[in-house]
C-alpha cells in the first residue's frame, strides 16, 4: 500500500453538550490534519457522551446544523472524520452512528449493528455501512461491542478492508479483553486494526483511555498509556508501520 497516515483522537466528553464538543473535535481534526493524517478516528458516541438514558434527547438528524463545523474542518484538512451521536431512528429509538465527514462535504452513516446487552432498552439495532475510502485506502468501521463478534471483522477482511477502524467505549475491566479480540483480528486476517477509546469517564463508566493501533502482524505499533485527551497518529508504508502519542 501506498504510505498512510491515521488519528485515533483519545477525547473527554462533556456529558451532552454537544456544541462543545463538536468545537473539541474540530480543534483536535486541525492538530492531526497538521501532523498529515487523513482519517481522524473518534470513539463510540463522541459527540454526545455514553448516556443511554438521554439518548432518545440528544439524537441528531444527520443534517443537524451543530455537525456543520465538522463538515466544514473535513473540507479544510482534507481529512475523512469519524464521529460518533445517537442518530434519530423514525422507527423507535436512537441508534448508536458512526458519522463519516469527508473532503468533499459528503456525509456517510454507519449504524452499529450488534448491541452491548441492555442497550436495547435505550438504542435499536442498525444496519451497518459500506465501507470508507480514505484517499485510496478501504476502511472499514466497528463500533465498541461489534468486535466481539467474530463475523464482523471476517466480513470487514472479506471485503477488501485495509484498515479496521473501531470505535470504542472500553472500561478499565474490560480493556486487556477487548484488547486481546482487536489484536487477533488484526492477526487472523492480516488487517491493521485501529481503536479510539474514550479518556475519561462517561455514562458511569470509568474508560480505560489507551487507544491504540496493532499492525497486520497482530504487533501493538503504539498506544496511549492511559486515560485523558490525546492524539495518537500513526504512520504505515511498505516497511511497516510507525506512531507516536501526542498530549
């Protein structure tokens, strides 16, 4: 492959204020757009916070007008934008979305398919998405419980993906788990893996931070060494790959 540069953006959220922190993601895009990375990567439900119960409040139509600011910095940096909201569902409640901002003002939405148990009570299952193509790379998206299940990354590989980009709410008891799964994805199936975790606590839950990167070997390449916001960017050509924390 041709050489690469990727983000995971390791953020704090503000719980459902999401004018700020649309204004936090933009500031971190613009800092790993000036590192040159071309997908910016940010966790499960990023906008808003992990809060089942205000979820059915905060849910956004696609075309919110507080998602402009995104558009706008993904045109700017030349860089694919990953972020993740509750997304209106006119047939019940909210579904967990993967909202993609390219270059070309597109606008492309992934809805997670295999829920955590007890996130039906507040989200519907969705359908998925095709995957992204990040100037000439084939990506494709998970969202936090998808990796535990096996069929899904199959299907990822299956389809040509060059990159597995997951977006996670990963606790501190859970981390070495979910870890362990997105390793061996990577490893069974020859496709580097890339994950944004939360850095601080959301929804009750303490997150682990560590977001990470694992090359097509299975090898971690680089990861966060714990909680809080920061940027991680990593690097891959034909001698492999390379990354580096950014606080």
């Amino acid at each position: 492959m041709t050489a690469r540069c990727v983000a995971a953006a390791q953020t704090v959220v503000i719980k459902g204020d999401i004018a700020a922190n649309v204004a936090r993601h933009v500031a971190l895009v613009e800092r790993a757009a000036a590192e040159g990375a071309r997908l910016v990567l940010f966790p499960e439900l990023s906008l808003t916070g992990y809060e089942p119960a205000l979820a059915a409040e905060l849910a956004l139509l696609p075309d919110d007008v507080r998602l402009a600011p995104l558009r706008d910095a993904a045109v700017r940096a030349g860089a694919v934008i990953v972020a993740g909201a509750p997304l209106v569902n006119p047939d019940g409640r909210p579904l967990i979305a993967a909202l993609t901002f390219t270059p070309q003002a597109a606008l492309h939405v992934y809805t997670k398919q295999y829920l955590h148990p007890g996130e039906e009570a507040a989200f519907a299952p969705g359908t998925g998405g095709a995957a992204l193509d990040v100037h000439g790379s084939r990506v494709a998206l998970a969202v936090c419980a998808e990796i535990a299940h096996a069929r899904h990354a199959a299907a990822a590989a299956d389809d040509g993906a060059q990159l597995y980009a997951a977006s996670v709410l990963v606790s501190v008891n859970g981390y070495a788990a979910d870890a362990a799964l997105l390793q061996g994805h990577a490893a069974t199936h020859g496709m580097p893996v890339l994950m944004a975790n939360h850095g601080g606590a959301t929804g009750g839950w303490e997150s682990a931070g560590r977001s990470a990167l694992w090359d097509e070997r299975g090898e971690l390449v680089v990861a966060a060494a714990g909680g809080g916001e920061c940027l991680l960017v990593a690097r891959g050509d034909e001698q492999g790959w390379s990354g580096r924390i950014l606080r």
